[in-house]
C-alpha cells in the first residue's frame, strides 16, 4: 500500500510553456494591439506577457501611434 512520490521534476515534465518568438511578439503587437488601440481610441498602453515580452505604445497628436517594444532572451 506504499505509493511512490513523483519528484518535482516528474510532476512539472511537460507543462513547460513554449518559447515564444520575438518576431511573432514585435508582429502581434504591431498588428493586433495596434488596431486594439485605435478602435478603442485609447491613447497609452502597456503590455506584457510575463516572459519578458514588453511593449509600450503611444497615440501622438497626429494620430499616428509611438510603439517600442523590449524582449529578453535567456541564452
């Protein structure tokens, strides 16, 4: 009636989220969250998707939109 112990290692196996691509970030949010913003009219907003992904985006006065995007990468 003894049950065998998973180790930490045996129960996190294969919940590792993927690897996301930085040009798949830079396009998502120049596509997607750009056109998010300007249907909304909203003028400054932050995002992050918490594996070091971030983006700033700012709607300038001549209705043009400011983005700057940051990413980190472990090597």
């Amino acid at each position: 009636m003894t049950e065998e112990r998973k180790s930490i290692e045996e129960m996190m196996e294969g919940t590792e989220k993927p690897q996301r691509d930085r040009k798949n970030w830079v396009a998502f949010v120049e596509s997607d969250v750009v056109n998010f913003l300007t249907l909304n009219e909203i003028e400054k907003m932050t995002i992050d998707d918490g594996a070091g992904n971030k983006a700033k985006l700012t709607r300038r006065k001549d209705g043009s939109v400011y983005v700057e995007c940051t990413s980190s990468n472990v090597l």
